[in-house]
C-alpha cells in the first residue's frame, strides 16, 4: 500500500517538473558513498527556481556501484534553504521520494535478481558559494523505506 501511495506521488509530481525545466537554476555533478548497500555512488541534479520564500525543487539521478549491486537512483527532493547570520554559506533541510532500480549480481547456479523500490529522503546539507557565483555541496541523506539507508554526497553546481 505505502509503495503504492509513494509511486502516484511521484508520478503525480513528474508534470511539475518538466513544467519547472524553463526555471533551471543551478546543474552539476554528485558523488559520494552510500551505506546499505556499501557503494560509490555518483551522478548528477538540478535546482530549479523557488516556488515559495526559501523552498526549491532539487531532482537528481544517481548511480550507485559496488556490493555485487548496481543501483540506479532518480530522487524528487524539496529544499528549505536556512540563513546564517554573518555567513555566506547556506544550509538547507528537505525531504522527497526516492526510487531505487536494484540489479544484484549473484554467484552461479543462482539467478540475477533485479527489484524496484520506493522510499522517502530527509536531506540535510551545506551550499558553499564560490567567487564565480557557483556552489560546492555537501549532503547527508537518509532513506526511508526500499532505498539505500544512508548517502554521504558532494558535488557542485553551476549557476545557469
């Protein structure tokens, strides 16, 4: 049932993206480690424009090697992006749905095994701005449910 309800949510929330491209703000590469399964992962996002004060849509793909698995990853995060006083960097706290197409590579006799799964994200990170108007990141990204438990990601964006 909860896959259910997390798959039409994402289907749901794929119209608003595409409507969403024209307002790309940032893009570039991500990379990092993941914890169940032990993985590196990489791949790349978007930001696209607020759609209220502080809050921005974050879509992303990842692609995760290693554990005799390979995963492929598209997540739909929201951002809330917070202020520090007296700092440029920024942090931000957000959340979304995450998709996990698993390929697990198995010994013989034994079969491949290949399964889908869906979860939800909470996402707390760091932008830190460069003299160029574009930002490195850093991530710490925990998973819900038939996703990968814990990513510890970087990256960084360049400013469309």
């Amino acid at each position: 049932m909860l896959r259910k309800l997390l798959l039409s949510s994402a289907l749901v929330l794929l119209p608003v993206a595409a409507q969403a491209a024209t307002a790309v703000t940032s893009t570039g590469p991500r990379f990092g480690v993941s914890i169940s399964p032990d993985q590196f992962v990489f791949g790349g996002q978007l930001a696209i424009q607020e759609f209220a004060p502080n809050w921005s849509f974050h879509p992303s793909f990842e692609l995760g090697v290693g554990d005799d698995q390979t995963v492929i990853a598209p997540n739909f995060d929201v951002y809330y992006r917070l202020r520090l006083a007296g700092s440029e960097w920024q942090p931000y706290v957000g959340g979304g749905i995450g998709l996990a197409f698993v390929s697990e590579d198995r010994p013989f006799p034994y079969r491949d095994r290949n399964e889908t799964g869906v979860g939800l994200n909470a996402v707390f990170g760091f932008n830190i701005p460069t003299n160029s108007g574009n930002q490195w990141f850093t991530e710490l990204r925990l998973g819900i449910g038939d996703i990968p438990s814990l990513k510890v990601m970087g990256g960084f964006n360049f400013k469309m």
